[in-house]
C-alpha cells in the first residue's frame, strides 16, 4: 500500500497565534490533482517539544473534511473524515533554542475512516496518509516571537481515497498545510508549547521534472497565514 514519494515539511510561529506550514510546489498545486484535508467543523491537538533532546510532536490535529481538486473523478466532492487526526514525530533533536534542529525519520500520518453523503465507507478506520522525514527539521523559536520550523519528508495516500477521485496511488508526490496554533510558549529548557487552533493537510500529484524542482523551491512561511483555497471556497467543491 506504501509507495512512497517526496513531500515537504515546513513550520512558521508568530507569537500567541501561530502557523506551521507543512508544503512543497504551493505554486504548482492549482493545475495538478490534489487531495485537500480541512477542519471545517472541528479544531484541536497540541504542538510540543520536551526540551533536552527527543523529537518535535505534533498529536491529535483534528481534521473532518478531504475534498479532490483538479482530479479525473468526483473533482470538488467533500468527502466526510470522521475522526481523523494528524499526527507527526519528528527525529530528535540536534540543537535547541533560539535555532532548533530535528533530525530525520519519525512519521507522518492522518489516519481515521472516509464517508460519502450517500453512507459509503471507503475507508474504515485506517490510514489514510502516511509518511516519514528524509531531510532535518530546522527553525527558530523564541518565547513570544516568531518561531519557524522546516524539513523534507515523503509521503503516501490510501488506494482505496487516491482511486475514489480516479489517481493511481502511485503517483502522489507532495504534500502541503497550514496548522494555526495558539498559546505558544518556548520553556527555559528550549522546551514547545502549543494548542493547534486550524489544521489544513493537501497532497498532489506533481509530473517528475517538477517533482525535482518543487522540493528544492518551494518551502512557504507566515504568521497565522491561511494557504490554499479556503475552507468553504474550493473550486467547485461538492457535496458526494
């Protein structure tokens, strides 16, 4: 089920009100299919560091809604996510505050269960994406300040979802969010923080010579900075 492919990772902080940017080829995603997770309906999870070494962790992002855009079938049907969550580890840390660095492997997945509108279940509490880090997660943090994170991943979606909206699940190749979090505080250890107050998770398919291009380019940062298309104006987003 697992064929793995490049993504990216990356993460901006501003303040008590934040944004972690998961993305790769943001610029390309409008004209390739996409798979566009959101949290139309629900908001939660937490963002943290134990300081002192080990792994940056985000748990429990919440997540109801995935809707196909630009694909060859069912483009723009919201699909219902029920229960799902966004979960990561990263690999643990190199160095702290102000400049962190985490290192590679860990995980990357979303996992829950797939409804249509009509009561179809394509995907009965299971993983929905999975995925690891190839490259080190760098930031900076500071208490009250901007803080930003960053790294290179690869990632893969269900065969049952990825055919749903008529794409061979071989051929998901980035991946892109925006995660707003709230209540950020950096400890005296170098320790993080965080409530996730937005949580939106997209993965395309991108023909191989972007691929190349896309992971060394494409890395977005802002502070509480809503990418993509907008929880309720997707192109030609529908119902299934």
């Amino acid at each position: 089920m697992f064929n793995l492919k490049p993504a990216a990772l990356g993460a901006a902080c501003l303040g008590t009100a934040a944004t972690m940017t998961l993305t790769s080829a943001s610029a390309l995603a409008a004209t390739f299919p996409m798979l566009s997770f959101d949290d139309v309906e629900v908001a939660g999870g937490t963002l943290t560091y134990a300081g002192e070494g080990g792994s940056l962790v985000g748990t429990d992002l919440l997540l109801d809604e995935v809707t196909g855009l630009y694909t060859p079938l069912n483009q723009g049907v919201d699909l219902s996510c029920l229960g799902c969550t966004l979960d990561f580890v990263t690999g643990d840390n190199i160095s702290e505050s102000p400049n962190f660095i985490f290192g590679t492997g860990g995980t990357v997945t979303i996992s829950g269960s797939i409804l249509t509108s009509t009561g179809t279940l394509l995907v009965d509490n299971d993983v929905i994406i999975s995925g690891t880090f190839t490259e080190n997660i760098v930031g900076t943090a500071i208490d009250g300040l901007v803080s930003s994170f960053f790294g290179i991943g690869i990632n893969d979606v269900n065969d049952a979802l990825s055919g749903y909206y008529g794409v061979d699940a071989d051929l998901w190749e980035f991946a892109t969010t925006n995660i707003s979090l709230g209540d950020v505080e950096v400890g005296v250890n170098g320790s993080i923080l965080a409530s996730v107050t937005n949580t939106d998770f997209d993965t395309m398919v991108v023909p191989e010579p972007l691929t190349i291009l896309g992971a060394g380019t494409a890395i977005a940062f802002g502070g509480a900075f809503k990418r993509k298309l907008g929880k309720k104006d997707k192109k030609g987003s529908t119902k299934a």
